[in-house]
C-alpha cells in the first residue's frame, strides 16, 4: 500500500489531524500499522524499501564519480528525517 492509498484510508477512518494518529491504534490497527511501515520506509529505516532505495542511489552516484552528490543526498536525508520528526 502507498502513500496515496494509505491516506485514502485514513480519511475513511476520521483522520482529519496529526493529533488524530494517537488513536489510530486503538480503532484501526491495521492502518495504524501499514501508515508506519510507509512512514518508516519513506525516513529510509533498514530493511525496508526506501533504505534500499537510497543505499543503491547513493552508491550509484559515488560509482560514476559524483562524490558531491552522495554526500548531499546523505545530508538533505538526514534533514528531511529531522523535519518530519518535528511534525509527530
């Protein structure tokens, strides 16, 4: 399930805010659930698929010789994790 399919869900089962989520477990832990397997994969935690994703992208740019590049996308990761942090 995807982003667009997970949020479609949700907006069935009431979730209208953040603040929503807390509850989420109690009345729908199935959703609950697949909302943060797609949140975990998205802030790229092993083993799932957007860890994967950036570990081949990262050494596909150090592989071609675009040592600026990998770092970069290391760091604009590590902000983006930060971000949604801040969020929930």
């Amino acid at each position: 399930m995807h982003a667009p399919a997970t949020t479609s869900a949700l907006r069935q089962t009431r979730v209208k805010y953040i603040a929503d989520l807390g509850a989420l477990a109690k009345t729908n832990p199935i959703s609950a659930m697949t909302f943060s397997i797609t949140m975990f994969s998205y802030a790229g935690i092993p083993p799932l698929a957007g860890f994967c994703s950036k570990f081949y992208l990262f050494f596909a740019a150090l592989g071609c010789g675009a040592y600026f590049l990998a770092p970069v996308g290391v760091v604009t990761s590590v902000i983006g994790r930060w971000a949604a942090n801040r969020l929930l």
